[in-house]
C-alpha cells in the first residue's frame, strides 16, 4: 500500500496543476475548456491509479 501511495505522488500533483489551470480557464469564463480540464484531470488519476494498483499489487 505504500508503493502505492508513493507511486501516487506525481499523478496528484499533475492533478492539483490542472485544477488549477480550471480555476484560472474559469475566471476567464472559459466554461467549457474548464469543464473539460477537470474531466480530463479526474480521468487521468483514475485511470493512474488503476494502472499503478494492477502493476504493484
């Protein structure tokens, strides 16, 4: 579980910049475009992490 965990690190951060990226598409009333980058985001750390679960575990 620790592997995991460590493994984690740099998809989060990859994660947390492209939130940040949508809050900032967003204030810039680029609706869509954030819209599509937190999907992307949330669909990247899954599919990470399922890939990353499968090879470590």
């Amino acid at each position: 579980m620790f592997k995991f965990i460590f493994a984690m690190i740099i998809p989060v951060i990859i994660f947390i910049y492209t939130l940040s990226f949508m809050r900032w598409m967003y204030r810039q009333k680029h609706t869509a475009a954030a819209a599509s980058a937190a999907v992307l985001g949330i669909l990247a750390v899954f599919i990470s992490g399922a890939a990353l679960w499968r090879m470590i575990t």
